[in-house]
C-alpha cells in the first residue's frame, strides 16, 4: 500500500520539466491524459498545460494530494492501525462492504462487525 506512494513535490517537477510529454500523468496513474499529453506535445498548449498542472500540484495539500492519488493516506490513524497479524482495518472494512454488496452478510452483519474492527 505504500510501496506505490506518489509524491506531491516529484509530481510538480515532472509537470515543469516533461508536463507537454505528460510524464507527471504517468507517474500519476493517469495514463489516459499522459497519452494526450504525448500525442499533442508538439503543440505549444501542451507546455502551458504542464506548467499550470505544475502550479495546481504544488498549491494542493498534502491531504488533498494524498487523498486523491495515495489511497489510503488520508484515512485516520485508527483505521490505518495494523493489527499483531498485519490485518489493515481499513482494507478490512472494504472487503466487508464487498461481502455486503455481493449479500453474503446483511447490513447488521457488516455493522456489527465494522464496529468490532473500529473499536
């Protein structure tokens, strides 16, 4: 989970140096507008597009940044807390709610049972 953690400040800087190539959108996990970057990086648009996604990566908080690129790192401590036996509360609610969707356990079940992980 956070083997592949991205960094706001590395984003920035490849905006700024390769943003009309669309590499920060690689790094990113957009790979979609990293492959429009690249097919129209000829063009001078594609340089003032890096520069401006450079300025709004350097502007956003971190919280903001995490959130929408670091799944996970904005969560709160306790539902990041791992367990004696490595379990992560957070991906453990997620496949709860996946048990849930699929009706193999009511809502009840999945209450209580993310009440006993928060607790």
């Amino acid at each position: 989970m956070s083997d592949n953690k991205k960094d706001k400040t590395i984003a920035g800087i490849l905006a700024i140096f390769f943003g009309s190539f669309g590499i920060h959108h690689f790094y990113l996990g957009n790979g979609v507008m990293g492959l429009l970057h690249l097919c129209f990086c000829w063009f001078p648009v594609t340089w003032i597009v890096g520069i401006i996604d450079a300025v709004q990566l350097f502007s956003r908080s971190q919280q903001d940044f995490d959130r929408v690129y670091n799944k996970y790192s904005y969560l709160p401590r306790y539902e990041q807390k791992n367990f004696g036996n490595n379990i992560n509360v957070a991906d453990e609610i997620l496949k709860l709610n996946t048990l849930f969707k699929a009706g193999i356990i009511t809502f009840e079940e999945f209450e209580r049972r993310k009440a006993k992980l928060l607790n």
